[in-house]
C-alpha cells in the first residue's frame, strides 16, 4: 500500500534530531515545544547554552553558569516529552560525563587519561562508561555521542587532542569497545566518532574543513581501524565527521557528512556497517555555509546517507525537501533504524524517561581508582629521597603554578614533607618576579603545573613568564615536576628534560591530586603508560 505525503513527513520529522538549550529563554523552549508537535522530530540533543555552542568560539559569548541545570535539564526533558507523539531519543554530547555540559554533576577522566591506564586495567574504562550511561538516564538522555574512535596521531590537532585515547590504534579499539560496551550495560546508546578519523588534522572542524590527504589503503591500514572494531562489536551508532578525504571523491574536497563515497560505499557497502548513522553537527561551518537555500543541507546530508541529522536548524523545510527528492525505501529505512534504537533503551514501551539519581561517591571512587592506575613516571632520579634530604637541610621549596598553595597535591606532601610554599596563580594577582627571587635560596623545588587549558590553543594558556620561570629553574635546581593536564603540554615546556623528576597526572582532580602526593611520599610505583609519544625539549 502506498504511503501517503502526510504519513512521509511524519517518518522524515524522525531524522531531525534540533539543538536544545538547558539554560534558554521560555520563548525559545515554546519554540522547541512546536517543532516537537507540528513536526515529529525524531529526538533532540542538549547543550549547556547558546554561547557554550562550539561554533561561537570567535563570537567570544560569555557562558553563564547556572548551579541549576541537572535540575533544569530533567524538567525540559519531561516537558519536551510530553509535547511529542513518538517518544523523542534525547542525544548529548558526555564524553567525560555529564560534566562537560552540566555543572554540578559527576566528572570523570578526559579519554587521554584513560588511555595511559595498562591494557589490564581496561575494565575500569568499561566502569567509567557504565557510570556516566547511569548519570545520563537519571536525567532522561538515552544516547550519548561518545567515545572518540579518532587516533591522536598530530600534535597540533585542535580539537580532537585530550578527548581521544591515545595514539596506539589496537589501545584506542579496545578501550572505545569497552567504554560502548559500559553504556550498553546502562541502557544506554552509544556513538563512535569521527569517521574516517578526525586525528590526523589541524583545522578545527566547527569552523573550517580539515583535509585528510589519506589513501583507502593507509585509512584502513590506520585511521579506520578503531572503527571496524567498533563495528565488529555492533556499535549503535557512528558520527560522521566534517572532513574531506579527496582520495575518496574523485579529488573534490567534500566534507565526509556529504558524502555517498565516504557513506554508502565504504561505510555501508566495504565495512558492513548496517547501524544508525549520524552527521556531526550541522551548524558547524564546515558544512553550514554552502547551501544557500534552507533545507539544502539537511537533504545532501540525508542523499549522502546519514540517518540522523544533527543539529540541524531547518526543519520544515529539510522535511519538505527530502519528501520531494527520496525514496520511500530510503526513507523507510533510516526511519526502522531510528525506531530499532528506540526500542533498544526502552522508550516507546514505557512512560518514564528517567531512572535512578546521580551517584557522586560512586564517581570519586572509580576516579580514585583511575588515578591509582595512570599516573606516569617519566624522570626519575629517586625524587623523594632527594626531597627528604632537602628538607632537613632547608633546601626544600614548593612551587605551585595556577593554583593556590592550599591545593590537595601540596596538602598531601604536608602530612610528611613541610617545606616554604609559593604560587603563581595569574599574571594580575601573582609577582612573578618575587617567587623567582626568593626561589634562590633553596636547591630542591617541587613544581606543581596545573595547565590552565585542556586544548593547546595559545600553549595551553600558560603564560610566557611561566615558561621562562620553569626554564630558568629546570637548568639551575633540582627541579622534580608534577603535570596535572593534557601529556601535549610536556614538548613545549623549555628544558624539561633536564627536570629531576618528571610525573605527568593528567587531571588536577582532588583523587589525581592526592594520589600524586602518595605517590611522590611512598615513591610508588607508577603504573601509567604516556598515551602518545613525547620529545621533551
């Protein structure tokens, strides 16, 4: 029996999965509201606020911080819900938890740090997962666009960096299995992300177009690995990413999310891969400025054969335009595969879309646990012997930079290790200067370097003063240095290689914070192995 045109619309509303905002204005939640009813959108994916959006980076909007927003992104779920005919599948992007886009909610380990766990210690990558499906369906979100597949293997990449496991591809498939795998166990959906691999670039893709130079031989050989592992392990879903591969598209750069070749012939046909796909964000500017006419986009993103369109800003007209352009059997089935992922969490057979309640003692502990495993020694030369030593004869000091000397590190060493302390916490309340001068008279620093920045743009914004401070001292003291932040730091901290003692942490954390202080005062055993390769200076 032939479908009619209104009974089309309401299969195509099921693509289009808007962005929502959990600090927004009533005016616009109404608005949400009629999208939901007039249009049978498939699902939504939150985010913080307007201003926390990643294409605004340039736009310099202020983020406003709001201690409510657990409470308030249960609430606008329960709304939302109501509004719609078919249960929405409410998305969000939680690769570190619920944290990376709700204050006030549990924080766990950035990707980079799980991969410096030992291969042994894979399960605690699996509990991590586990853990933040759990927080994701006390707020009523079924999917989650996470983990990274993407292999770190430049540097310089702006974007990806600390939020993917490491370099070492056969690591980063074992882990993301395990994460996917945590979730699963949840009830919740998972999302390998950014295919063919978003690793090897140095554009940022919210705001330009990477190009990958990549032949199918070594994207197989390399940067597809993780994902055919994931794939392998039925993977619920898979994010396209907004980058060309030219190799694959008769030498055009087309963006992958746009893509048949990418898509349909080596996703699809060469992989196997018959799960839900989904575009990265389509407000990103790689892709959000080439279609002049509204809904142009959401059809060429919906031809190339993704599933689901996210964050996609035109619904009735994306709607109406796929309605005059596809199949009704293209259309059938990405509307059964959306369907198959709602009946797998469970949401168009039961009335409630919330479970249990956030467990932040839960998270400490794995946390803690997590950091008992990744600390990595790097320097070594029996550190806290030759602090011991220092410290009877004064010529021990602590130096802590940005943060405050009453940091947990530095409290942890007190219990056994007291010694003069200073810190530089910014260039406006802090005399560098000053600490320098006074740092003379001792022999032996400790040196806590809490990086300001988890991405490198503007070197992690630590500023040049620092580097020429912690250059000075790694050539005349016996400097013993902690990094709490992302490995990529270390290449560009001057003289490093010349510290006495270097431990990289990875999270400033209160459980990595003590942890390093036991480590440092029992001279334990470091179990963390760097993530990706590092040539200090």
């Amino acid at each position: 029996m032939k479908m009619t045109a209104e009974a089309l619309r309401q299969r195509i509303g099921q693509f289009f999965f808007p962005a929502v905002f959990i600090n927004d204005t009533e005016e616009n939640i109404q608005e949400t509201e009629c999208l939901i009813r007039d249009y049978n959108i498939g699902g939504l994916t939150f985010f913080h606020s307007r201003a926390s959006a990643a294409t605004n980076y340039e736009s310099k909007q202020k983020i406003v911080f709001n201690d409510d927003s657990y409470e308030k992104i249960r609430a606008l779920i329960v709304r939302y819900q109501k509004a719609a005919s078919t249960p929405l599948l409410i998305s969000i992007d939680a690769e570190w938890g619920l944290a990376m886009r709700i204050e006030k909610t549990p924080q766990y380990p950035y990707a980079i740090t799980l991969g410096a766990l030992p291969e042994n210690k894979s399960k605690l990558v699996y509990k991590v997962g586990k853990q933040i499906g759990l927080d994701l369906k006390s707020a009523g979100i079924h999917y989650n666009l996470a983990p990274l597949a993407d292999i770190n293997n430049n540097p310089n990449n702006p974007v990806i960096g600390y939020r993917s496991f490491g370099e070492n591809k056969e690591k980063i498939a074992h882990f993301a299995v395990e994460y996917l795998n945590g979730m699963s166990e949840a009830g919740v959906l998972g999302c390998l992300k950014h295919f063919p691999g978003h690793g090897n670039t140095n554009v940022d893709s919210h705001l330009g177009l990477p190009v990958l130079k990549e032949t199918l031989e070594e994207l197989l050989e390399n940067e597809l690995y993780p994902f055919i592992k994931g794939i392998e392990n039925n993977v619920d879903s898979i994010m396209i990413g907004h980058l060309a591969v030219p190799n694959l598209n008769d030498g055009k750069d087309t963006s992958a999310t746009l893509s048949k070749a990418v898509i349909q012939d080596l996703l699809r046909r060469k992989l196997g891969y018959d799960g839900l796909v989904i575009s990265d964000a389509l407000n990103m500017h790689s892709v959000s400025k080439l279609y002049e006419t509204k809904g142009e986009l959401e059809w060429e993103a919906f031809n190339a054969g993704n599933d689901v369109l996210c964050f996609a800003e035109n619904v009735p007209e994306g709607i109406e335009t796929i309605l005059k352009n596809a199949t009704p059997e293209r259309i059938e089935e990405s509307f059964n595969r959306i369907i198959k992922a709602k009946e797998k969490v469970g949401i168009l057979s039961s009335n409630s879309f919330t479970s249990g309640e956030l467990d932040f003692e839960k998270a400490s502990v794995l946390n803690n646990e997590i950091a008992q495993n990744c600390l990595t020694k790097i320097i070594d030369n029996s550190n806290n012997e030759l602090a011991f030593e220092a410290q009877k004869n004064n010529h021990l000091a602590k130096l802590s930079l940005y943060k405050s000397v009453e940091n947990t590190f530095f409290q942890t060493l007190n219990s056994k290790l007291e010694s003069p302390e200073f810190a530089f916490e910014n260039l406006e309340t802090s005399d560098l200067k000053s600490i320098e001068k006074r740092l003379d008279d001792f022999e032996t620093i400790i040196i806590s370097l809490f990086v300001p920045k988890a991405k490198p743009m503007n070197n992690f914004e630590i500023d040049d003063e620092v580097f020429a401070l912690l250059s000075k001292l790694l050539q005349t003291k016996k400097s013993i240095v902690y990094v709490f932040g992302n490995p990529y730091v270390l290449p560009i901290i001057p003289n490093l290689s010349k510290a006495y003692g270097l431990i990289q942490v990875y999270q400033d954390f209160e459980e990595f914070q003590k942890n390093a202080g036991f480590q440092f005062l029992e001279n334990q055993i470091c179990n963390g192995i760097l993530p990706v390769n590092i040539d200090l200076q």
